[in-house]
C-alpha cells in the first residue's frame, strides 16, 4: 500500500478522545482552529512511527493565547511558549511533523 506524502505521518488525539492519523495539514489546521470549545482544549501530535516522550501539543481557551509545547525526551526536556496566531501553530506543527529545519 502507498502512503500518499501529501499526508502528515502523525497522529493527532484530542481532548474529546478523537483520534486523527496521517492528516493533511489543511486538515491539522482546522483541528487547530476549532479547539478552544467545551471539552475541546486540546491536541497532542506524536510522530509514526512514535518516539517515547516525543511529541508537540497545544491548549487554548477561548479569548486566550494558545499554549504550544514541545517535547523532545523526558522530563525536563520540554519548551513552553504562547502563540496569539493559530495559523502559525498550525504552521509549526505540519512542519514539526515533516521533521523541517527552522
């Protein structure tokens, strides 16, 4: 079977325990855009094939900052920053997942 390499090899769970796998980053973007709502805060992205301990997340609440992390091994290994443009983490996170420089 090919992978289409248009698809993100992520995996994407949500606080309303949906699971998205190998998106495309249109698609990663509007999961970005739509959290922020009743038991939607949150989405945590890990790389397939995973990597313990590995991984990027976000949490907005409405009218707030999106808080973005990165996790790159165990604790304490993990940056924290705030964001005010969700196109922008959406942005970070596809190219996280494509393992870009920058």
């Amino acid at each position: 079977m090919e992978i289409d390499k248009s698809l993100l090899a992520i995996k994407v769970e949500t606080e309303n325990r949906q699971t998205h796998t190998r998106i495309s980053a249109p698609r990663l973007r509007e999961l970005v855009h739509r959290i922020g709502g009743a038991g939607d805060h949150f989405l945590i992205v890990q790389r397939i094939p995973d990597r313990p301990a590995v991984f990027i997340q976000v949490a907005h609440e409405p009218g707030g900052v999106y808080e973005f992390q990165h996790r790159t091994g165990p604790v304490p290994y993990m940056w924290v920053t705030e964001v005010t443009d969700p196109d922008l983490v959406a942005d970070v996170m596809a190219r996280w997942a494509r393992q870009e420089d920058g």
